[in-house]
C-alpha cells in the first residue's frame, strides 16, 4: 500500500483504475495510458482532503491524500494512474504540471494545511 499527496478534491468513495500503461521507448520518457500498453489495474481511497493556505504557500489549493494498492506492478503505474484520473501527485516533477507542483521549500508548511471534510 501507497499513500500520495495529490492535486485536486478527488472522490471521496474507493474506485478502480483499470488502465494500460505504455511502455516508453526510453526510461527518461514519460508513461502514458495507451490501449497498446501493458494491463495495469490499481485500487485507490481517498483518505483525506486538505487545503494549502495561500499565506503559507505561493499556491493556495485543494489536495487530496490517497491510499493506493496496486494489483499489477508496471513501471511507472501509479503515477500514470493517478495523471491518468486526473489528481496527478503534487510533488512528481515528471507527471505533475508546473502550476500544481509543490517544491521541498514549500512542503515545510505542511503542518498549516487545513483539513477538509470528505
């Protein structure tokens, strides 16, 4: 089991992801969900929302933390499943947009987020 610090109020109830994930040609590329990739299925629960507090970041936002047990082991699956779902982690420089991202400066303030109701 994982748990993720990830963009975004997801869901609330379990849900699945069944998804192929594609094989890269190169290791430094990105994974992508592809219908030729290798099956790959994942279960994730919301465990947590919280809110950054825009006087304690430079980005004030909605996240979510998430448990993940993945059921197939491709490279890469958890964080293609999760981009792939839309709540992509906040601290993946990879697969995590530049306006969503979180920098090691600013996971200090943890301690200040705000916990949501599910």
């Amino acid at each position: 089991e994982y748990f993720v610090l990830c963009q975004g109020l997801a869901p609330p109830s379990l849900f699945e992801v069944v998804a192929r994930v594609d094989v890269a040609p190169e290791p430094t590329q990105r994974r992508s969900i592809n219908d030729s990739g290798k099956p790959a299925r994942s279960m994730l629960s919301i465990l947590a929302h919280i809110q950054t507090s825009s006087s304690q970041h430079s980005i004030g936002q909605t996240m979510s933390i998430v448990s993940i047990h993945i059921l197939t082991g491709r490279r890469h699956q958890i964080r293609v499943h999760l981009r792939h779902r839309g709540h992509s982690s906040v601290t993946d420089a990879r697969y995590t947009c530049r306006e969503v991202l979180l920098l090691p400066r600013q996971l200090q303030g943890l301690s200040a987020l705000e916990l949501l109701q599910r």
